[in-house]
C-alpha cells in the first residue's frame, strides 16, 4: 500500500507541476533619436546659427554712439543725426553712409568712417574752407580756395558778411560741388579784399566780373571801382592805385584803371 501512495503522489505530482515564469530581461530606453540629433554635423550648424545670430541680430553689435570730428561750418550733431542708429555695425557700409553725409552736407568735402566695435561708429570729416561769396542769378554761394562752389548762403548771407563778395554779372548758374574758379583768381581776389584799406584809405565793398575773370573789378564804399587785372600781381597794383590817389584823387569821380603794367587810368 505505501508503495501504491507512493506512485499515486508522484503520478499526481507530474500531473500537476509548479509553474515557473522567467522574467523578462528589463529592455534599455531609446535614446537613438538624441544620437541622431546631436552628431557632429548637427551640432556644427547649431554653433553656426547661434553665432549668426549673435553677429547679426542680437542688439550686442546694434550702432548706438555716433562721434563726428572735424567740424567748422556745418553742425556736428546734424551729422551725427544723418547717421542711422540700430542699424547693424557689421552689415552697415561705409560707402553708403559717406555717400549720405555728402548729400546732406555740401560744405563737407570728403568723410572717412571708422568703425568702433561693437556698437559705435567716428565719422571724420574735411570741410571746405570758405574764402569767397559768389553771387549770380540773385543766389549766394561760398567758394572755397580752390575756387569750388560747394553751398547756397542765400539765406544766411549776413553770416558771412567779413568774406570778399564777388557778382557774376552774366548770371551764369552753377551748382554745388563745381569748380568755377581758379585758385589764383581766389588769392587775388582775398589779398586785395584784405590789403585794400590799407594802401587808399578807403573801405572796399564787392568785386564784380564781367565777360572774364580776367578783368575784375572793386567797387568801394566812395562810390568810385577800380580795375584789376587778376593776372597780374596784386601788391603791384594796389601800389599804383595808391600813388594815383595820392597824386589824383580829387580827379577820380569814376574808376582808376591799373591793369596795365607802368600805366593808370582815372576818370
């Protein structure tokens, strides 16, 4: 009987086994998806994009101070204001802001640009030099010792009443930045402008010319001109407006004509 217990148990025992389950190795997380993103590659262009906008968009290199030097006639501020702020400094041309200043600016003659990083800008500047007023078609215009007309003072004419006016009597037209006269023609016309007083004892008032520049005339305050010849050298003939003067001058109700050489002319 134990041995028939026995196989019974073991017959009962196979029949009915324990049932084991094996875990399931643990998987690990997918991170090819970040692999991908960040490879050499990727990660270089994300560098360049971020750099690009650093360079370019961020207000870092954004123009925010404005310097000007070299100014006389014209008004540093206004050229300061000429110049556009927030505009980027690396992107900016310094062509196009010279191009600018000059248009806006006839008594500036030439601009250099220089950039400050990261955000200012020094802008230099060569004025003309005004040494004449020349008037033609009811205008007023500074001329500079090379003989350039370069600005319109028609408006301001009182500002510059110390200059030598010189009147176009053919009214030729002119416009800003040409040469109408010769350097010569412009150191005569300012050394007897200066000296005149000097050698008669009266006051000068404005030149003129006429068909030339050759032939120039000086009206003066008493009412008589005199005739130059702005070939010549004028310390020579403002000597012999002098002598004649002194010699003739109750004689001269009119003109003293001096521009030829060991000759005078009154009348």
């Amino acid at each position: 009987m134990v041995i028939y217990r026995s196989k019974i148990r073991k017959r009962k025992s196979f029949r009915q086994p324990n049932i084991y389950y094996r875990k399931k190795d643990k998987q690990p997380a997918d991170y090819s998806w970040a692999k991908r993103l960040f490879t050499k590659r990727n990660f270089f262009i994300l560098v360049v994009l971020l750099l690009v906008y650093f360079l370019f968009y961020s207000s870092y290199f954004k123009i925010k101070d404005v310097r000007v030097e070299g100014c006389e006639v014209s008004m540093p501020e206004d050229i300061s204001k000429s110049v556009a702020r927030n505009g980027n400094i690396l992107l900016s041309k310094n062509k196009v802001i010279e191009k600018n200043i000059l248009s806006q600016f006839p008594e500036v003659k030439e601009v250099q640009i220089y950039k400050g990083l990261p955000d200012a800008i020094k802008v230099v500047i060569l004025e003309y030099d005004k040494s004449v007023v020349w008037k033609t078609q009811d205008k007023f215009y500074l001329v500079s010792s090379q003989g350039t007309v370069y600005k319109d003072v028609t408006e301001h004419i009182s500002d510059y009443a110390t200059l030598p006016q010189v009147v176009d009597k053919k009214n030729i037209p002119v416009v800003a930045r040409q040469k109408i006269l010769s350097p010569n023609f412009i150191a005569f016309v300012s050394n007897v402008y200066k000296s005149f007083e000097s050698y008669t004892n009266m006051q000068p008032d404005y030149f003129w010319v006429d068909e030339t520049t050759v032939d120039i005339y000086l009206q003066t305050k008493n009412s008589i001109y005199i005739k130059f010849d702005s070939l010549r050298a004028s310390k020579k003939q403002l000597e012999n407006v002098k002598s004649v003067l002194v010699a003739k001058k109750s004689e001269v109700v009119e003109y003293v004509d001096v521009r030829i050489d060991g000759w005078a002319y009154i009348k």
